[in-house]
C-alpha cells in the first residue's frame, strides 16, 4: 500500500474570516484509490474514489485522522455497515462494505451526488424543491419504510441526511445511531443508552430516551417536510434544552404561518405527523404515504386574466 501523503484542504465559513483545514490521508485505502475530496463532518471525510482494478467508482466514508484506531468510532462505521448492509432499494444509499485499513476505518457506498437536501436549499432556496415536493417527499417516505420494515428507526431523520441530485432522485443515508425496533418485553426492559441525535427534529420519545419505532421517524420527517415548505424548521430555542423542551411541550407551529400556499389538508397532515403522542400520527411510513397521496399539498395557482378569457 502506498503511504505518500494526500492533503485534502477545504475551506469552512467562520463569522468573519474563512478558515482552511488541511486533512491527511494515504494516497489508497485497501484497493480503493482516493481520487475526489467531497467533504468532512466532525468525525469523517467523504472521498470519490477508484477501485484498482478498474472495475468502477465508489464513494468512501473515511475516520478522519484524530479517530484513527477509536474503537467506538470503527464501532459506529461497523454499525452503519450492519444496519444498511443489504437493503437494496433506490432511495436508500447502497452500503457496499466496511474495511479498517492500518487503524483507518471506513465505508464503502454507491456513487449517488455529493449534494445533500440542507445543502441544496442553501445554494438554491428551499422554494426551488417545491415544483417537485411530492417527488422529494415520496422518496424520503419509500427510504424510510424500507428501513423501518427492516426493523430499524433510522433517529436522525434530517435534511443532511437525504442525498438529492438535479432530478430530484433522492436517498436516504447515515446509520450511524439508527436502533433497533423494539417490540412487547423486549421494549420494556431494553437498555438505555445514551441520547444521540439532531435537535431540531427529534420526537419526544427520543429525547425522554424511550423505546422507539416508526412513529419517532415519523415524527422527525414532519419537521423535515415543515422545513421543505418554511425555509426553516418548526422550532428553535435560546438554548438546547430549550429546543428539546419546544419539541416535549411547545404547541405544533402551523406551517401555514410561513407559506399561505400550502392547503389546509396539508397543514392537518403535518399537525399529525408532529404530536407529541405518537399514538395520534400515521403509525407508518406506508400508512403516511397513503394520507399525502391523497391530499393536495399546494393550493391551485389562480387563473390568469388571459385564461379566464378563453374559457369565457
């Protein structure tokens, strides 16, 4: 294997100055080539990468150098691995492999966009994704209901975590704290780890650390579809336990506030999908699925003058 130095640098916005982060890693990880830098998060760095015997491109979830050897962080890669490994279905980010190279834990997944939903609607405005709402919506629901029949709650159903390209084709990814279903004893005596997840748009069964199911993904995807349609999600707080608080007590923010487009059904819809009883949402992806198929989300557009003149 090659150890020849790779530097990837990337540039991160601070209040008032941009600030470079330079990244090491070995030009191959096992036989994979790391020809493309995407981005990086707190504990990873995302590659384009060549396998070296040309048979194809790959992307790799790659341990960023300060984790090499943590065995929770290899622990949490492998755990992805486990959850994802096996799923095939096309809103949901195939997961090829999992490999630990000289200390170096990493991932190995399908070549989809290196654009995320958060990321699109900061470059292009969330009202942009509205001509193909129901599209986006669908998909991120037909993920969902894929994991979750796996028997899984994916836990941070987020906007960062949905892969979006410039047909709107959408994926599910990240499984790093998805948790098993639990179900009858099994939920009742279940150990309690600790709390992780994104604050605003955990349901409150997550955050009281209870056992989860469908509904606690239901329940953050209605804060992720609010998002879609406002520009922003339905709470935010002076703190973070203020912005769990908003989510365990708050009154739902009707979206109708933000967007007088949206129809009344839709509106109901989202109510529902956020209550704090998870015993008053749609009890599933599929069942979720059903009730906005059957609703219109936007109100029709108004008749232009010239319209109106033809049909008179």
């Amino acid at each position: 294997m090659s150890h020849r130095g790779k530097i990837a640098i990337r540039f991160v916005a601070t209040t008032n100055h941009a600030k470079v982060i330079v990244s090491k890693l070995p030009d191959f990880l096992g036989p994979y080539r790391l020809a493309k830098f995407i981005r990086s998060g707190n504990a990873t760095q995302i590659w384009e990468a060549i396998k070296d015997d040309g048979s194809g491109r790959y992307v790799l979830k790659v341990l960023n150098r300060k984790l090499w050897g943590d065995r929770e962080e290899i622990g949490y890669l492998k755990h992805e691995y486990d959850v994802a490994h096996g799923i095939d279905h096309p809103n949901v980010i195939d997961v090829i492999d999992f490999k630990v190279d000289n200390k170096i834990g990493y991932l190995v997944l399908e070549v989809f966009t290196d654009l995320n939903v958060k990321q699109y609607m900061r470059e292009h405005g969330h009202e942009s994704l509205h001509k193909n709402y129901n599209k986006i919506v669908e998909q991120a629901i037909l993920g969902l209901q894929q994991l979750n029949e796996a028997g899984w709650v994916h836990c941070d159903v987020k906007p960062d975590n949905f892969l979006l390209n410039e047909d709107a084709e959408l994926k599910l990814i990240d499984f790093t704290i998805s948790k098993r279903i639990s179900k009858g004893f099994a939920a009742m005596f279940r150990k309690r780890g600790t709390i992780r997840g994104t604050r605003s748009y955990m349901s409150p069964e997550q955050i009281r650390n209870e056992a989860l199911d469908a509904r606690s993904d239901v329940y953050s995807l209605g804060c992720v579809m609010y998002e879609l349609l406002n520009g922003r999600p339905p709470f935010s707080g002076e703190s973070p336990d203020d912005l769990l608080n908003k989510h365990l007590k708050a009154p739902i923010p009707s979206v109708l506030v933000g967007n007088d487009k949206v129809t009344s059904d839709m509106a109901a819809l989202l109510q529902r999908m956020m209550a704090k009883d998870k015993e008053k949402r749609p009890d599933s992806m599929k069942q979720l699925l059903s009730e906005l198929q059957s609703i219109n989300v936007f109100k029709p557009l108004p008749k232009s003058k010239s319209r109106r003149k033809k049909e008179e």
